[in-house]
C-alpha cells in the first residue's frame, strides 16, 4: 500500500495540484516553524542578515545551472522522449546528470576560494565580525548546490512520470534539516549549526527521491557523449539561464542595497518574503508544476484547443484561491507576523518593519503565481527567449525602484526613503509588469487564452473577496476589545477568528454568485470527506 501511494501516477492536473498543494502546505508550515526558530533565537539583527547573506551566491550557482536545465530544457525533451523510448530518456537522464555533478563540483570550489573577495562586494556594509560569520557560513552551504543539483534531477525525473508525491516530499525534509540545524546543531557550533542543518535538508531533499527514480526505470550510466538530445537541452537552458541569472543579480542588488540600510534590514525582507512565498508555494506553484508535463505534451502533439483549455484552468484555480489569500495577508499581516514570528529576540519593531514588506508584496500575490505558469507555458512551447528578455527589463526595473523607494546611491537625498518597505514595493511593481508583458507576449504565441471565462471568474472571486475582506476588517477590531493584543494568545484568536469568519463569508458570497470555481471546489471537497475508504485504499493516487 505504501509503495503503491508513493509511486503511483497523477492522472489529472488537480489531482497533481492538491498532491503539491498539500505537500507544499506541510513544508511551508515546516518553513514558518523554521522562521519562527531563527527569529526567536536571533532576532532581525546582524546573525540572521549574516546567514542570509550566505545564502546569495550558493543560491545563484543552484538556480543558473540547475533550474535552467530542469525547467527550461530537461523536462520538456525528457517528456518527449520517454513517449517514444524510455531508454532514450534514461540516457539523457544520466548525461545531463554527469554533467551537472562535475560542473557544479567545479564552480562551487572555485567559488568557495574566493568567498571572501565576492562577499566583501556584495555585502558593503557588513564588517569585522558579521563579515567573517558570513563568509564561514557561505563556505559551507557551497556544498548544498552540489546535492541539490542533483536531487533536482530526480525530481524533474519524478515530474516528468508525475509522480509529485515523492517530488513534494522533498522539501519537507529539506525543512526539517534546517530545523535540526536550528534546534540541535547550534548548540554544539554555534551560528554555523544553521549552515550544517542546511546540509543535512539537502541530503535529506535528495535520498527521499532516489528510490521511486530507481523504481521508474533510472539506473546510473557514466554517459559523456554530447549528442543531439542534449544539445537540445542546452540550447533551451541558455537563454533560460541567462534570464535566470538576470532575476539572481537583481536579489544579490537587493541585498547589497539591504546591507546599506540598517541592521536586520535583509533579515526582514527574506523573513517577509518567506511568509509571502506560502500562498504563492501553495497554489500557484502547485499548479504551475501540475501543469507543466501535460501542457509539455499538448505543445508537442501541437493540440492548441485543449492546451488553451488546460491554462485557462490551471489560471482560474490559481486565482480563486490567491485574490482572496492576498486580501487576508494585507487585512491581517500584523497578526500573521507576530503569530508565527514574534517570540524571543523577534521585537514589536522586527514585527512593525516585517508586517510593512509583507503588505507591500501582498499587492502582487497574483501576478507572482501566474507567473510561474506563463514562464512553463512557454517552456512547454520550447520558448525561453521570450521570458529572458521580459524578465531582463523587469529586473532592471526593479533595481531602479529599489534605489529610488530607499533614496540609496543615485537617489541619496531624493528618493522616497522608504526604508527596507520600499524594496518590497519596488519588487512586487516589477513582478505586476513581468506578469502583464509574459501574458501579452504568450496570448500574440497563442491566440485567444480564453480571456472571456477569466476574467468573469476574476469578476466573481474579486467582489467575493471585497466583502470578505469588510467583514474581515470589521471583525478585527470588534474582536481586539475581547482578547486584546498584549499576548500571544490575544493576537492570535484576533487573526484566527476574523480569518475564518472572512473566509466562510468568501464561500458564501462565491456560492451566491454562482462561481464555477466555487462550486468546483465544494464539489471537491465533499468528494474528499465523503469518499469510500475502501475505493481510497484500493485506486490511491490512480483517482486524481
């Protein structure tokens, strides 16, 4: 039975999507624990800008030479050629993998020799100490590239069978390393016991998807012949990792820019970021890997109906839960943030300056989890030029908001001064822009991306979540006099309650408006509760 749930096979693209969803859940509740760890026992002062500092450049490395392969290149000609012939697959599966492991090896050495001269330039305004920490703590983590390069191969392997349950474990244990760290390994090393739990979840992040890869077909071949599948391969990576190096440069400005602001400033933003990326995790992710292999397939059998039809779908899904997800994240951020992080050393000031970021990205939830589906859709139409150029502009863009909104270098004395806030808004402009120019350029690609049913769904969802959010407003501070917001618990019964009484508002209302996505999730969910055990036990994953 365990075996069978493990690696059976999504039929559908919502039934891959609530696997993810429910997966994703797990391992950004993980991350919240993590987060509330880290901010609890360091606060938003030097350590923990420290720490994510170190994370910058092992992030670029892993970003430009594993998820370009993956997304923009692996998948999509590993899809095509496990229709046609597995072992073709499997041999291409194994070239890019050997590949992957000696480059890496490579750059990360290299990289890790010349730490010091690279953090020196990208954190100006770390010294003396803090500057040593980080760049012990980055020297470390240069071996999490190497292990997670690799586990992302199985995990595109996984994708591309859809098998997402494995795949989506994978964070979870990634997660649960990193709080080991925290918990465990920093009692014995001190702030490098947070570099050594993110080892440990890399490894963990691998060894739980070696198995169902091994039970799908993959062996290990030591494959070193370039020949045209993998030429393919690289010929779509590049562009994609051009275009991802633009989006890695653009977070080393911000934090290069972070570093000049004051202290805990980068701490604040990747600690807003973190809880803003739970939604977008949830559903918009989700989805957009759900969708990929069948959007993949739909491009190659050139069947531009349903591979409208799929989008169309996957958007309005990814909308209905996300429009009113943003709504509840501005209305209640000051109680999302001293819930799940105000402990310890994490001050009413830490929690203020977060709750500020955290609105300011709120305004481009929507735009940050289409975005992601729009990049696959034209991946899937083995496009990744297209998403460069758009995402170059937009990353320029953001860089110049960014000085502009915190009056850094060229505007010192003339820009707005927003602190470490302005380079969330500066983010999430950029992020509206790079949806709206990815969804223009896709629809001239198409044709007609079936505006018409979206944006009568948006229609819907949008007055929903309006009054949502009035009742959700007003239940806050009818429920503050109650219970307060001098404690814990206070706070926490004040988001609890108004959230929820907000949310069954938004069901209401969805239904009243007779919403097809409403009436779809409903559905689901009396599906769910309702279901034969013994249908459960007997088809498993075959079902969704």
């Amino acid at each position: 039975m365990i075996k069978k749930l493990l690696n059976g096979e999504s039929k559908t693209i919502t039934g891959a999507a609530i696997i993810i969803a429910v997966t994703s859940l797990t391992s950004r509740f993980l991350g919240i624990i993590r987060d509330r760890i880290l901010a609890g026992q360091f606060g938003a002062g030097d350590t923990l800008d420290a720490y994510y500092a170190a994370f910058r450049i092992p992030d670029l490395v892993y970003n430009l030479l594993v998820l370009g392969a993956l997304s923009a290149g692996f998948i999509p000609v590993f899809t095509a050629l496990i229709e046609k012939n597995k072992n073709e697959g499997w041999q291409l599966a194994n070239r890019v993998l050997n590949i992957l492991i000696v480059a890496l090896a490579i750059l990360c050495g290299i990289f890790a020799i010349f730490t010091p001269q690279l953090m020196r330039w990208i954190t100006p305004g770390f010294n003396g100490e803090k500057l040593d920490i980080t760049i012990n703590l980055t020297r470390i983590m240069f071996l999490s590239p190497l292990i997670l390069g690799v586990s992302s191969l199985f995990g595109g392997i996984l994708q591309s069978f859809k098998r997402f349950l494995v795949f989506s474990l994978a964070p979870i244990f990634y997660n649960l390393g990193i709080i080991f760290g925290a918990l465990v390994l920093v009692n014995f090393f001190g702030v490098y016991g947070l570099a050594y739990g993110v080892i440990i979840g890399a490894l963990l992040h691998l060894l739980v998807q070696i198995p169902t890869s091994i039970y799908l077909g993959w062996r290990p071949q030591f494959l070193w012949d370039f020949n045209k599948d993998l030429k393919k391969v690289f010929t779509m990576m590049v562009p994609r990792t051009i275009g991802l190096a633009v989006s890695q440069l653009n977070l080393v400005v911000i934090t290069i820019i972070a570093t000049l602001l004051s202290a805990g400033s980068l701490a604040v933003f990747n600690l807003a970021n973190n809880l803003q990326y739970f939604p977008i995790g949830i559903f918009g992710i989700s989805f957009a890997i759900a969708a990929f292999p069948t959007l993949s397939a739909l491009a190659i059998k050139e069947n531009k109906n349903d591979f409208v039809e799929s989008f169309s779908n996957t958007t309005r899904q990814i909308l209905f839960f996300i429009i009113p997800a943003s709504a509840l994240f501005l209305i209640l951020r000051a109680q999302i943030v001293r819930v799940i992080l105000g402990s310890g050393a994490f001050t009413w000031e830490d929690t203020i300056l977060t709750a500020d970021c955290l609105a300011m990205f709120s305004i481009s939830l929507f735009a940050q989890s289409l975005t992601p589906l729009l990049i696959r859709g034209f991946y899937a139409l083995h496009n990744a030029i297209t998403p460069f150029l758009i995402s170059l502009f937009c990353a320029i863009l953001n860089i110049a908001l960014s000085l502009y909104f915190t009056g850094t270098w060229f505007f010192s004395g003339s820009g707005l001064n927003l602190g470490v806030a302005g380079l969330a808004l500066a983010f999430s402009i950029a992020q509206i822009l790079n949806f709206a120019i990815l969804w223009v350029f896709l629809k001239f690609k198409i044709g007609s991306l079936d505006e018409k049913r979206i944006i009568w769904a948006v229609f819907k969802i949008s007055i929903a979540t309006l009054i949502m959010g009035i009742v959700t407003q007003f239940m806050k501070f009818g429920i503050e006099p109650f219970f307060g917001t001098s404690t814990f618990l206070g706070i926490f019964a004040q988001g609890l309650i108004a959230g929820l009484v907000g949310i069954a508002v938004f069901i209401i209302v969805g239904l009243v408006l007779r919403s097809a996505e409403m009436f779809t999730f409903v559905d689901a969910i009396k599906r769910r509760l309702f279901k034969n055990k013994a249908v459960v036990g007997k088809e498993g994953l075959e079902e969704l």
